[in-house]
C-alpha cells in the first residue's frame, strides 16, 4: 500500500476555505484515493473518493493532478463543526487491498471563530 | 440513514478477563471489520471478515482475538484473556462491497485495569 504523508494539523477560521494536501509518491495505477474524517470519540466518516482530476460532492472537493503523486481535499466555507482529523488514504481498490484501509496520522483540523 | 450500532459503549474490565464487543452492522452488507485506536495514537486494523470466515487480519490480531457472526446480525470481537495494552476504542464497520466505503460505528470504548 502506498505510503501517504500530510500535515499534522492546520488551523483555519470560520467561513475559509480549507486545503488538505496529501502526498502519495508511490501510488500505483490501481490505487485510489480516499479522504475519511473523524471526530473526537467517533469513527471515521467517509467523505470522498477519487481516481484522477477532480470530483466533487455535497461535502468536499478533492482535486488529483495528472500524475496522481499529491491530492488535495478542500473543504469549502468550514465551520466551527468542521474540527475533526482527516485522513488521506491510497488503496488498490480493484483487487480488493481497499477494504483494508490503512490510517496515518492524520491531519488535525481546527476551525477557530 | 442506516448506521452500524455498537455496544456497549464503554467497557471497564479487570485483567484476564474475557470481554466480547458487540456490533450490528448494517443489513445488506456483506463485509465486516474490526478496527482499534489506542488513545491519542492511529486507528489500526484488526481484522475483516467475509462470508462466515476472516479475509485478512493484522498481526495485531493474535491467538486471544476472535470474531463471529452468529446469528446473521451480529458481529463480535472477542478477547480472552484481556490485557492492559488492550485498553482501546474499538471500532465496527462494515461495507456493501469489497471495494465499498466502509461504514463506521460510534466505538466501543475498553479499558483493562
């Protein structure tokens, strides 16, 4: 599975534009890549997936460039509710190495008033 | 929204005991997990589970682990003789897919004194 590496923690204000960037220098053909967030005391929450370019959902947008070695999530307008640590994961999703997700550190988000 | 339940929430147990956690994932997947976060540090995997047997499990997840799903509605995370460093959230999910967003419970809180 390929090694991700993001920051430890950021910090943003209320109505920002938060981006998460993550790096994945050895993400292999069939990996995707897929951000999760997590709450103190919950589990982790899906938040979205991605192969190449960009997608975008209600939530997030997570942009991949071309050789798919960064991506970034962002998160548009946070708000105080926002405050939670997101992980950056890279999986085969193929062949079936993705349902065991692999967690790093995390990045630790707080968005201050 | 269908969610996976986990009981219970918290757990106190002295060391050496058996404790099982318990978890009801949600009702048309067919992919269950069991993973753990030590407090402060990464969310690791333990173990995932398919088709009435384990698909893959970490080294984490030695001989005094087990799970079970015995009835068709339940998953369970049984430790047998629990140990200080077992003292963890420990988290339930489940999937559609092999290669599905996983769904996590809120946790089950253990702590082995």
């Amino acid at each position: 599975l390929a090694k991700t590496t993001q920051p430890i923690s950021m910090d943003s204000y209320e109505g920002q534009e938060v981006n998460i960037t993550c790096s994945h220098n050895n993400i292999a053909t069939n990996d995707y890549i897929t951000w999760y967030q997590q709450f103190p005391s919950q589990g982790p929450r899906f938040i979205i997936q991605g192969y190449k370019t960009k997608v975008t959902n209600e939530v997030a947008s997570l942009f991949i460039p071309a050789d798919r070695k960064s991506s970034t999530l962002s998160l548009p307008r946070v708000s105080l509710s926002d405050t939670a640590v997101y992980y950056c994961l890279v999986g085969d999703r193929l062949q079936g190495g993705y349902n065991k997700l692999i967690f790093g550190a995390g990045t630790r988000l707080a968005v201050h008033p | 929204e269908p969610e996976v339940t986990q009981t219970p929430s918290h757990q106190v147990t002295q060391m050496g005991q058996e404790v099982i956690l318990r978890c009801v994932p949600i009702s048309n997947h067919l992919y269950f997990y069991w993973y753990r976060q030590i407090l402060g540090q990464k969310v690791e995997f333990l173990v995932s589970f398919y088709n009435n047997e384990i698909s893959e499990k970490s080294e984490i997840f030695d001989d005094q682990f087990s799970v079970e799903r015995p009835d068709g509605s339940n998953f369970t995370l049984k430790i047998r003789s629990t140990k200080l460093e077992d003292s963890a959230m420990y988290f339930c999910a489940s999937s559609d897919s092999r290669a599905g967003e996983l769904f996590f419970g809120e946790g089950s809180r253990l702590t082995v004194l």
